[in-house]
C-alpha cells in the first residue's frame, strides 16, 4: 500500500474501490454459510491501486463525508445518525426523519476510546459525518440519500465500509459483533437494545420467546444459536448486554430490571442492523443502542462515564456469549 494510505484517504476514486473491496468480501460472508469469511482481500480496479486496510489507520470517503477506522477487536461501532456535515451539493432530504442524533458521534469515538484503553486494542468505527437531513445511512438508499448522487455515494461508502470492518474482524476472531450506536428523546431516560424483535414480541414470557422462532428472526440469530443460553437470557438476563449495562449503573430494556418495553416508545434496531447482523445467518450479529441524552449524551463527563461503562459491557459480553476474551 506504501504511500497510496498514509492514514487517510481523501480521493474521488475510493468510492469504487470501496464497493469493490466491499463486494468482495461480502461474498467472503455470505449469510447462512455458518464459516468465518476469508480474509479480507486486496481488489484492483482499473482506476485505483489495490488497497489493504490496516488496523490503526483511518480512511474516507469523497469529501471525508464518511470516515472509517479500521481496529483489531472482533466489535464493531456504527454511528450514523450524530454527523454535522451539510455540503451544498446534497440538498435536504423532505421525507422520513431528519433529527440529528445529538452528540451521539461523540458517544461513539468515546466508546472506541474506552474500549482501547480497556483492552489495548482497537475497535473498528464507521462514522457518517453527514448531518441526518442530508444523509440517513439508517435507511435503504432510495430513502436515505433519496436520489441524490453525492448522497448515494456516500450511503454506498458507509455500507462498504462497515462491510469491511465485518469481514476483518471475522477473519480474525471467527465471529464479530456490529452496534449501532443512537440517541432517543423518549420520555423514559434508559438505554434501548435493540435485536430487531418489537416491543410486542419482548413482552412475552420466557418460555415462550425461547421458542426458536423468535431467535430466529432477531439480529443475534448466530450468536442465540451458538451461545448456550436460552433465548430470553442471551435478551434481558444478568448476561445479557443489557443486564451488563444496569450492573454500571443505567437502566436497559430488555434488561432484568425492565424485560419488555410494554406501552412505552422504544427502538427495536433499524436498516443497519438488519443489514449487518446475522438474521439471514452469517459469523457477524448485532444489536442497536439506543441510548437517552440526560446521564448519557448530555455533557463529555457523561459521555465519558457511559462509555467506560458500555466498554466494560461489550468485553464481558464478548467473553461470556462469543467466548472470546479481551
């Protein structure tokens, strides 16, 4: 790679590399294969030099609206929705949900650097520095960039990206974990973990959600297969991401102190963790969090605070449900 990377990337043509590259290794993960994906591969096009993506290094897309950092932990962090960027070239969106998640790409590089100081090491973070009405990488691309060609090709970057940072950390640990990291104005100041199942479906029993078909169509489905708890535990037992979080001190639903949402307003994951989890199989799962903006978004101390404590979560998590120990 020489002097094409010397950690950032600034050029008109990574959009094409990106999405080669991203293809590539999609493939290497394809969903229902039940195998870690090959190791990421270096893919030439007639515009661009190969690439290879290291650990430490941080690269851009056109115009750096979307920046990834490549790590060497088996996590990765999406924050999509917290970006400030409002290029004249990409007009307002005029549909769907234009708020700004604020303060949540702050919350996110703050988790990345809890998590470097827990474990040495970093994590993978993909940051769309977009502001939400101009970008919503939340959405299918019709919504999201909503025909704009700047914004599509920046909504085209983000996925690559994160499609890149799936199949490194595969490769190297065998599985992976995608979070999706979000602000939420409920009236209710608790962190939301969502898996893709509704608040209908959290509010059954037990015994009725460890039925199989209910892991099987969340974003965990890889990791409930795998992890030896019952279906309910691995949602809102005291080993679960949430249970993990209120042990630090934050309320969660699904968590032990709150198993489903009822009434309340609550996020159950969106496009990304759809996308990027393991509903349709694959080595790599997910889960959204949401998280409120008092005690947690509010101010650097308070972002600073959850972020030891999410950092803390995910390395027990990581070590008790992936068997993989930071």
């Amino acid at each position: 790679m020489g002097n094409l990377v010397s950690g950032r990337l600034r050029r008109l043509g990574l959009c094409t590399l990106v999405l080669a590259v991203a293809a590539v290794l999609a493939g290497a993960a394809a969903c229902g294969s039940g195998q870690a994906p090959a190791a990421p591969t270096p893919v030439a096009t007639s515009a661009t030099p190969a690439v290879t993506y290291l650990a430490g290094q941080t690269y851009f897309g056109r115009n750096s609206y979307i920046e990834f950092h490549a790590g060497e932990l088996p996590i990765v962090l999406s924050a999509p929705h917290g970006g400030s960027l409002e290029p004249a070239e990409i007009p307002n969106r005029t549909s769907g949900t234009t708020l700004t998640d604020s303060a949540a790409e702050d919350l996110a590089r703050a988790v990345a650097d809890a998590l470097q100081a827990r474990t040495g090491r970093e994590a993978h973070l993909v940051v769309c520095r977009l502001k939400r009405s101009k970008l919503d990488a939340n959405r299918d691309v019709a919504e999201g960039a909503q025909g704009n060609p700047a914004a599509e090709q920046a909504w085209r970057e983000y996925h690559g990206f994160l499609e890149t940072a799936r199949s490194m950390a595969a490769s190297r640990y065998g599985r992976a974990l995608v979070v999706d990291i979000h602000g939420h104005g409920h009236p209710k100041a608790r962190v939301e973990v969502g898996y893709l199942l509704s608040a209908i479906d959290l509010d059954r029993p037990d015994g009725e959600l460890d039925d199989p078909p209910w892991s099987r169509q969340s974003s965990i489905r890889t990791l409930a297969a795998e992890c030896g708890l019952p279906f309910s535990a691995l949602l809102r037992g005291p080993a679960s991401f949430g249970g993990l979080i209120e042990r630090a001190g934050y309320l969660s639903v699904p968590g032990p102190t709150t198993p489903g949402p009822g009434s309340d307003p609550y996020f159950d994951g969106g496009y990304i963790t759809s996308r990027h989890g393991s509903v349709d199989g694959g080595p790599v799962s997910a889960f959204q969090v949401e998280t409120p903006w008092p005690g947690v978004r509010d101010t650097a101390s308070a972002r600073s605070r959850f972020a030891t404590a999410m950092a803390d979560a995910l390395v027990a998590y990581l070590a008790a449900q992936f068997r993989i120990p930071l």
